[in-house]
C-alpha cells in the first residue's frame, strides 16, 4: 500500500478550500483518507499545518504530491493544533 500526502478539495464553487491529507494512492482526491494534517485556503494564501505529524509520515514513507512538497518548502507555514 503506497501512502500520499495530497490535497482534498473542500469549499463551493468558485471557493476552493484544501485539506492536506494522508491518504492510499488508490483512494479518491475527495473520498477516504487516513488522518488529516492541516489545511489551504489559496484565496488568503494561509497554510496550516501540524509539522511533526507530516515529518512522522515522511520518515515512515509517504509520498507528497508536487503541489504539497511546494507548500511544504514555504517559510510562512502557521503551526495547526492537532484536531481530536
């Protein structure tokens, strides 16, 4: 089972909102994930995510998508609290 990180379009139309999920390669962009690690919202260009739960998946093999390892590397990232 290869393990991604990627993005899972939320939002209406004409309002995209972005969920930075773990998810399995086979799995739809929006259907099952496996944990949710922060969230994008491109039209405030604000990015929120949990650094040490995104570092535990990289170190056990997931994968980011193009467009996540791009947020990934910007230095404005805001540190999200984990959601439980």
């Amino acid at each position: 089972m290869a393990v991604h990180i990627r993005l899972a379009r939320a939002g209406t139309k004409k309002t995209p909102f972005y969920r930075i999920i773990v998810a399995d390669q086979r799995s739809p962009r929006g259907g099952r994930f496996i944990e949710r690690l922060g969230t994008f919202d491109p039209r405030r260009n604000e990015l929120r995510l949990d650094t040490a739960r995104v570092q535990h998946w990289r170190a056990n093999g997931a994968v980011p998508s193009h467009t996540v390892s791009l947020l990934l590397k910007r230095p404005d990232v805001v540190a999200a609290t984990a959601a439980k």
